[in-house]
C-alpha cells in the first residue's frame, strides 16, 4: 500500500507527503536502497539538501551498482552547486549499466 501511495505522490509532485512514505518504509525495512533512494529524491526535490545527501548516500551504500542511485546523486550534485562531485558521479554511473 505504502508503494503506492508514494508512486501517486512523486506523479503529482507531492515531495513532502512522498517524503512521510519513504520515511515509514525504511521504518519498515531500512535495507531497502529504493526508500533511500527515493527519499533522497524527494528531499532535493524540497530543498532539504543535508538530509537528501544523508539518504542518498545510505542508499549507495546498501546498493553501489543502482544506477539510478547514482543519477539521483548527480542530480543533487548539481542542485547544490558541486560540479566535481557530480562529474564523479556521472563518471561512476557510466561503470554500472544504465539504459
């Protein structure tokens, strides 16, 4: 139920009730990368920049080889102004197979 709610939020750009689903889902299981994930996403989405690097980078953790986890870091690296970081970034998502 919980994964719906948050597709229907991220659909209608609802970053902060999607962010209140994330959180509950890694209540739930805090080894799920996709909730970090997510939640990183949607926390950069809002402007929340400290705490969507600290969800970003759990999410990396728990799942190196996501490529969209690295994309998500790309994009936080550019939203916060660190281009260096977000060509290493970019330079890691091209060694894992994003389509």
């Amino acid at each position: 139920m919980l994964i719906l709610l948050w597709k229907i939020y991220i659909k209608n750009n609802q970053f902060h009730e999607a962010k209140a689903i994330f959180k509950q889902i890694i209540k739930l299981g805090p080894e799920h990368s996709f909730a970090w994930r997510n939640l990183g996403f949607a926390l950069t989405k809002i402007g929340e920049y400290e705490e969507a690097e600290k969800a970003l980078t759990k999410a990396n953790l728990l799942d190196v080889e996501n490529p969209l986890i690295w994309a998500y870091l790309t994009i936080y690296n550019l939203k916060t102004g660190k281009r260096n970081q977000a060509l290493e970034c970019l330079n890691e998502l091209s060694k894992v197979n994003f389509n």
